[in-house]
C-alpha cells in the first residue's frame, strides 16, 4: 500500500504533466497561427527554427501555401524582428520600401522578384552576425488573404574538418566552431578513443580546433565527432595508405518546441512509472 506522501507526490507529477501539455498545446496553436480570415491557404515557413552560419548567408524562409493552380497576385512582404526597431525588410506596391529599415540589416537584405510575386516572400539575410540572432515575424498579404509566420534565428560557427594521415597519427583540423565544442573520437564499433584536441580563438572568438588521434591503423575506419548546443559534424575517416578519405554531416539542434516536447514525454513516463509502482 502506497503511503500518502507517495500518493500526493504522483498526484501532483501528473497535475504538472497536465499543465505543460495544456501549455504546449496553447503555444504550438498560437505559433503555427496565421490569422486567416476563411481562407484556405496560409503563411508558412519550411524553417521556423534555422541555425546560421556566423559570415554567411541565411535564407529565412516565409510563403504563402495556397492550393495547387491558385493564382496570388498583389502581394507585399514585411519582415520586422522583436525588439527592433524600424523593419528588417520591406517590399510593397511591386518595389522594396526600405525608408523604414533598420540600419543594422541596410545592404544585407534580398527577396526574391521571382518568386516573390508568387507568394513567396522568402529573405536572404547577408553575412549572419550574431546579433542577427533573434525572433523574426514574416506578414504576407497577397489576393489570398493575409499572414504571418514567426521564425525563431540563431547563430552558431561551424565547419567540416579536414582529415589527414600525419606521422601516424590521424589529424582532424576545423577551422571555424563556435560556441566552443566537445570532440569525440571512436573506432569502427563506436568504443570512444582517446585523442587529443588544440583550440585556438581568433580575436572574434570564433575557435580552431585540432585534433590528433594517435596510433590508428590502416584501413581502419574511425568516428570524429565535434559538436556543440547548436550543431554537430559527423565525420567518418577511413585511412588507405597515406590517404585519407572522410565525409562529414552536420546535423542541427532541434528546436525549443521539439525539447519542450521530449520533456512532456518524460513526464508522462514518470506518472506512468508513479502509477504503476503505486499499484
Ligand atoms: C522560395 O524562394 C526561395 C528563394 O528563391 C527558394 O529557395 C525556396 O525554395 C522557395 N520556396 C518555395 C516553397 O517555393
């Protein structure tokens, strides 16, 4: 027989999985809103959560999912960022309009004509800094009625490393990581072996990391592994001779909606562990 201090501690784990469910129900509704008025299409993006590459590039994606042979003409975009002030972007009446942009996006913005006047208002940001990190609203008003779609952008530094075979040692060498990451080396069965790892920071604090692994055997394939809260890269080495030949994937962060998601998960198995041990 449970005790009632047993009984009123699940009672209370499962009122808490209960409320963050509710909670996450009420936020994923009000995320993926877009405010439509009997429409049948809406604003999306095919990355609400994207993880730029600090120097680089970034696409933030924004369109309008209307139905297949749906013609969307008179189309304006705005793009604004929490906390902001002024617009990151702004195209309307068939030109952009930047008297209202913030001079910290000026020269860094792009749309895209063609596909633009289709509904797809995505923006190319330049040059990703890192106080570009931040929550993005996209609003598309088009003959399809109108919408918004929010985009949640961080930043993070990373880079393939290059492998190579040096004095017997297996040599992996990244030039660009930041924040700081974890290396992780492991044989073909994925038993972790013991490297050792130089990390160097530039005046931006970006940091390069070069990693030795000692003693490898030819023909071997080994696990390189460096990551961070945002990004990891994959890379598997096989040593042939004194070459080496290495392909490496990166795979990203999965967003706060997504953790706060495995944390009901966790929750629900607690009741249910809570349940069962008290019956
Ligand atoms: C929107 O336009 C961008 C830039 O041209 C393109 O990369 C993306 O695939 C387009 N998205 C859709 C859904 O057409």
């Amino acid at each position: 027989m449970a005790s009632l201090g047993q009984i009123i501690f699940c009672s209370m784990i499962i009122l808490i999985v209960l409320f963050s469910a509710l909670i996450i129900l009420i936020l994923s509704v009000s995320l993926t809103g877009s405010g439509f008025g009997g429409s049948t299409s809406s604003v999306v993006s095919s990355n609400k959560n994207p993880i730029a590459n600090l120097g680089e590039d970034q696409l933030l994606s924004c369109y309008v999912n209307a139905g297949q042979n749906s013609i969307i003409n008179q189309v304006s975009v705005t793009w604004e960022k929490k906390g902001l002030t002024g617009l990151v972007y702004k195209y309307a009446d068939g030109a952009d309009d930047l008297t209202d942009q913030n001079p910290q996006f000026k020269a860094r913005t792009q749309v895209f004509p063609g596909s633009l006047v289709g509904g797809n208002g995505s923006l190319l940001l330049r040059a990703v800094r890192s106080s570009d990190e931040g929550e993005y609203t996209c609003s598309i008003s088009s003959s399809e009625g109108k919408g918004t779609v929010n985009i949640q952008l961080r930043t993070a530094a990373f880079s393939a490393p290059t492998l190579k075979f040096s004095s017997g040692a297996l040599v992996a060498e990244a030039r660009s990581w930041f924040p700081k990451p974890n290396i992780t080396w492991s044989d073909y069965d994925g038993h972790v072996l013991q490297g050792s790892t130089n990390f160097t920071q530039n005046s931006a604090g970006i940091f390069t990391v070069v990693s030795r692994l000692q003693s490898v055997n030819m023909s071997d394939t080994y696990t390189y592994r460096i990551e961070n809260n945002l990004v990891t890269a994959l890379s598997r080495a096989t040593i042939t001779g004194s070459e080496v030949s290495a392909n490496t994937y990166f795979i990203y962060a999965a967003n706060a909606a997504s953790s706060l998601l495995s944390l009901t998960y966790l929750g629900i198995m607690t009741s249910v562990l809570c349940i069962y041990y008290l019956t």
